[in-house]
C-alpha cells in the first residue's frame, strides 16, 4: 500500500485510513480485533477515532471507541509504533461533552489526558479539533441561508483558536501529541490557524478531514487547492456517504443493523430523490466494469489530486476487504469519464 506524508510532518501514513466510529455500538471489541488485523496484514498504518464515538453518539456510547481501541493497544504493546493513532475532540453542542460548551485551552489539555486513558498509550500522534467552535457549513448546513456569518465575530474565533493552539503546544512539549489537526473546518478556518502559527509560534496544522465523496465534493476545488498550496493533508471522511455509495440502500433497502437503521442527529439528509437516482447511476457504471459500488466510490476518491489518504469504515470483514481492495483498481481515462457525467448531472445532491 502506498504512503504519503502527513502535512509539513515527519509522518508516513497510509492511503488508506481505518475509520473506528462504529466500535461500541455495531461492532464489538471482537470485531475490532479482527478488522485491525485485516487492516495490518493490507499494509494500513493509520487509525482514526475520536472521544465522541461510538455513533450515533449519546452518553452511553461516549468514549467507547477509544477504549475498545485501548483494549488492543495494552494487549499488544510492541505494535503501538507501528500505527500512526488519530483522535479527535469534540466541539460544541452535545450537552453530555463539557456540557455542550465551545472549546477552551484547558478543555483541550483535559481532553487529550481522557483521550490518552482510553487509548492506554503515552502519546497520540494526531490530536484534532472534531468541528469549530463557531457555526459551520457542514452537516447539512451548506446551502445558501442556511446559517449566517454576519453576526460571528472573526477576532474573537481568531482568539479561541490561539487558545487552542497554545495548550496544544503544552502537550506538544509534554510529549502527549505529536501534531495538531482539524476536522469539518472550511477554507477560512485553515486559513486563521495557518495565520496565528506564523504570528505566534505555535503549531502549525498538518491536516484536515471533511467529508468528500461523488455524492458530496463541495470542497473540491478551492478547499482542496488551499491544502496542496499550504502543505496541509486532505483526509475525507464518508467516502461512500455513510454507505449510500455501496447502493445497499437503494429503493428504500434498510438493511439490518445497517446505519441507517439506527437514529441520526440530523435524519437522513443524505437520503434525497437525487442522491438516489445518482447512486443507482453509479452502480451501473461498476457493474460495466466488474467493480463494486463501494469500490468504484472508493477509487475515484482516491485518485482526486490532494488526497492524502481516505478514512474508510466498516461493520464486516467482508466490507473491510471490499473496501481496501479499492484501493488497488487504477479507473481508466473511460470510466472517469463516465463517472464525471454522472458528476456533472448531479453535482450536490444532498
């Protein structure tokens, strides 16, 4: 498997990221087990989780991602330096977190030693911010009127982000991070951290996970243009779009114990008459040319200049073999083509 740096780091990671969110809730310690050695003998090095997972998120399932994760971590000791360990504090709004306040300097240092406790390890290499303390085009809230910026005040964003980076840099000097990342960040929050770490001398980010697929590639061009021009790695998330890319829910199919069977935050927003007719579009295209949907999702992202590497999940070995497979298949000059019709036709349709 192919690596590419992490940002300005000194870090190697895989193209392929294990995403962990459902441990605790749809997948046991057992199935964590498993899917970690599928990921190891596939030449994965690089794992994602965060504090507020498993998903959906509540105050039962809070942290049980990062434990599970743990549990195998203590067991197996000489391998912890053979994974590059990513997790993620939690921002505003869920009242069971730091109930449900934006995030400050010491939430940080208390959330990286809670995080650290969980995952039974010294040092966490990618500590990121989940999502901003402000209001934030992303969930749903990306079209035009659906949140305001008017009545945000930039000093002050500017002045908690400064808060956040200086307790990173503590940990940073503790030895309890090795580098700092965002998530669900827009190209004006990239842009304000990169400013206050050349003014200030704090760290600078290395990279940024928001969620990038076929159905939802908003950050494509100008997003993606800033992160190749400043160094900073691209990882998206949801490259199927919480499995609607795998086509298992076409014609209103809920398979069992499948995600979307369980209850989401903001419903099934993801689940429009176009994204439909799209996702079925797609799949033709893979049956043609002997790939799975999944599969065909996941290579065209992975060939999408800026990539650095694609955070994956699953719920099954099989999923899991499926989905890493993806990441062998090269799509010719004839099904990018293909495929960018289908883009064309429906550019955002969720």
């Amino acid at each position: 498997m192919e690596t590419n740096r992490l940002g300005r780091s000194e870090i190697y990671v895989s193209e392929v990221c294990l995403g962990t969110m459902t441990w605790g809730v749809q997948n046991t310690q057992a199935d964590a087990d498993r899917q970690l050695q599928v990921a190891m003998d596939a030449g994965v090095n690089f794992l994602d989780t965060a504090e507020m997972y498993a998903i959906p998120p509540s105050p039962d399932t809070y942290g049980k991602t990062e434990t599970i994760l743990g549990n195998w971590l203590a067991r197996h000791p000489s391998k912890r330096d053979k994974w590059i360990v990513a997790t993620k504090m939690a921002g505003p709004g869920l009242s069971w977190i730091r109930d449900g306040k934006p995030m400050t300097g010491q939430d940080l240092v208390d959330a990286v030693d809670a995080s650290l406790q969980r995952l039974q390890t010294d040092y966490i290499d990618l500590y990121q911010l989940h999502w901003p303390n402000r209001t934030h085009p992303h969930f749903a809230k990306h079209w035009p009127g659906d949140i305001g910026f008017s009545n945000t005040s930039a000093e002050q964003q500017k002045a908690e982000m400064l808060d956040l980076l200086n307790a990173a840099q503590r940990c940073i000097e503790q030895g309890k991070i090795r580098h700092l990342g965002l998530s669900d960040e827009t190209p004006w929050g990239i842009a304000a951290y990169l400013q206050l770490s050349r003014e200030h001398n704090v760290p600078r980010i290395v990279s940024i996970q928001n969620e990038f697929n076929l159905l939802h590639s908003k950050d494509w061009p100008y997003l993606i243009e800033q992160c190749c021009f400043e160094d900073v790695a691209y990882l998206p998330w949801s490259p199927l779009a919480a499995g609607a890319l795998s086509g298992k829910y076409l014609n209103g199919q809920r398979p069992l114990g499948s995600r979307w069977t369980l209850m989401q935050r903001n419903g099934l927003f993801r689940d429009t008459p176009a994204a439909n007719q799209a996702v079925a579009a797609y799949k033709a295209i893979a049956e043609q040319h002997n790939l799975t949907s999944a599969q065909l999702a996941l290579a065209w992202v992975r060939q999408v200049e800026g990539v650095t590497s694609t955070i994956i999940g699953a719920t099954s070995e099989t999923q899991l073999k499926e989905n890493l497979a993806a990441f062998s298949a090269r799509l010719s000059d004839t099904v990018l083509n293909e495929i960018a019709k289908v883009h064309k036709t429906y550019p955002a349709p969720y």
